[in-house]
C-alpha cells in the first residue's frame, strides 16, 4: 500500500447545523487519543461550505500537541447527488453517505464512522483493534432493538441490530460483499423506513455484523433503565447497560434535543461533560 494512503480513518459527515457539535466530538477524539500510531480523520459538509469553524478543524491536532493526527475536509463525492429517496428533514441524504464512503476509498484499511453527536472518552485506536478483519462491517446493539429481542419480542428482526451511529468498516471485506451501484440501487428503489441507513446496513449485512460492546455506543442514559416496561427489563440487561454507563468509551446523544440545545431536559453527568468539552475548544480557539 502507497506510505500516504492512510491504513485507518474516521470519518465525520454533517451538516451546517451540527458544527458546534461536530467540533466537540473531534476534540474529544483527539484529547483521548493516546496511540502513536497514525490517525487520519477525514470531514465532509453537505454543502462544500466554509465556515470559521472549518478553518479551525485542521488546526485541532497541533493544538492538543497530537501530532499522529491529521485531519482533512473532502468535498463530497459525485455520487451524493443520486441520493434524493429515503431522506427527509430529520435524515437528509446525507445521513446515506456513511454507506458510500468506503466505496470511494477502497485503499484504507478500516474507516470508523462516527455521528457528529458523540463524545469520546476513549481511545479509538482500541476499538479499531476490537473488530474482526474477516467482517464487512461492526457495530454496536441498537438498545430498543436489543431490548425487545432480549424480550423475545420480533426476535428475527431485533437480534442483531445494530445503530449507525458507530461503525467500523473493513473497506476490503465491505467492498468484496457489495458495489457502489447496488448501494445507490437499493436506495433508490427500496423502502428503508424511518431510519433509513440503519434500516440499509442491518437489512444487508444481516447474521454479517460484528457486535460491539455496548460502551462503544452508549446510547442510554441510566434513568431510560427505569420506565416501566412490559416485559420486564432483566436483570441481566440492567447490569449490561450498567457496565456500559460505568465503562463507557463512546456516548452517542440519541434524542432529537442534543447537548447543546439549551431546553434539553437531560442534565446528567455526559451533558456536564459535553459542555466541559465545548469550553475546551472554546479556549483553543481563543489562543489562536
């Protein structure tokens, strides 16, 4: 492999309206990144815009004194613009573009895509290692749809699932079980649901996905364990989701009202958190 092409790469895409939280979870990221090894992180905007905040992302390793870290903004690839069914005002197409990623860069290794509304408490360079190199792509347990099969409930469709907010692709092994072209395809011409690249990558992958620990996708806060249910929550899940809280690597913010929403009712110790994170950039950027 070409010494510039990067072996493995996260990969952020968003949108205008989530930059302040975009730039958090790469903090985050960066701050806790403790491997010397090479770390590449790759950003695409919907819209090819600029902003203060894009001149700054590129910055952000040298700031934190990592320099292992590079980070670039692509443009988004000519493929995006044939993403226009399945999207909506809560998922716009690109909400789909994680899918498509790994087709346009078939050179890495492994891509770790990550949701804008995230905050990283460890180091990703572990989960990387976490993930089998003979799977197309690993995640972590969609907790409703784990719940509800651990429940025995829909088990064929619940067991398995998992959200998209964290994946980690093996670009060679995702690109050997399906083509640009049958991705574009089946976004065109199939029914994806409500959510449509999670509703894709379970319905392709399906019995193929690695399953993750949930601390890699924390989804939950712990006050969600105690809403009535029926069927009971178990134990065994209780304690689950606990040890995720406690050991927790990645949280994933999955309400619509996000930390930096000012009415979100979740106060909790992530949301502290988050904000403690949005002072340290705040002050990185001042001493520019």
């Amino acid at each position: 492999m070409d010494e510039q092409v990067p072996r493995r790469v996260v990969l952020y895409t968003y949108g205008r309206n989530y930059e302040s939280l975009l730039i958090v979870s790469l903090e985050s990221l960066i701050k806790n990144y403790q491997s010397s090894n090479p770390l590449t992180i790759w950003i695409f905007e919907e819209n090819n815009s600029s902003s203060p905040v894009t001149d700054l992302l590129p910055q952000l390793p040298s700031l934190n004194d990592k320099p292992q870290i590079s980070i670039a903004l692509w443009a988004r690839p000519d493929w995006t613009s044939q993403i226009n069914r399945n999207v909506s005002n809560r998922f716009p197409g690109i909400t789909l573009w994680r899918l498509g990623i790994p087709f346009t860069f078939k050179e890495c290794d492994q891509i770790l895509y990550l949701d804008t509304d995230t905050l990283i408490y460890g180091d990703v360079n572990e989960l990387f290692d976490l993930v089998d190199q003979n799977v197309p792509v690993a995640g972590v347990p969609d907790t409703f749809h784990y719940l509800n099969g651990a429940a025995g409930i829909d088990v064929a469709e619940n067991v398995g699932y998992v959200n998209s907010g964290v994946l980690v692709f093996n670009v060679q092994k995702y690109n050997e079980a399906w083509s640009l072209n049958e991705f574009l395809k089946a976004v065109a011409e199939t029914d994806l649901g409500g959510f449509p690249d999670q509703g894709l990558i379970n319905k392709q992958f399906k019995g193929q996905i690695q399953q993750l620990p949930m601390a890699y996708n924390f989804q939950q806060n712990n006050d969600f364990l105690n809403i009535e249910r029926n069927p009971p929550l178990q134990n065994r899940d209780r304690m689950l989701l606990e040890d995720a809280d406690r050991n927790v690597k990645i949280k994933h913010f999955l309400p619509a009202l996000k930390p930096n929403s000012l009415i979100t009712p979740d106060h909790d110790k992530y949301y502290r958190d988050w904000w403690q994170m949005a002072q340290t950039v705040q002050k990185l950027y001042g001493e520019l």
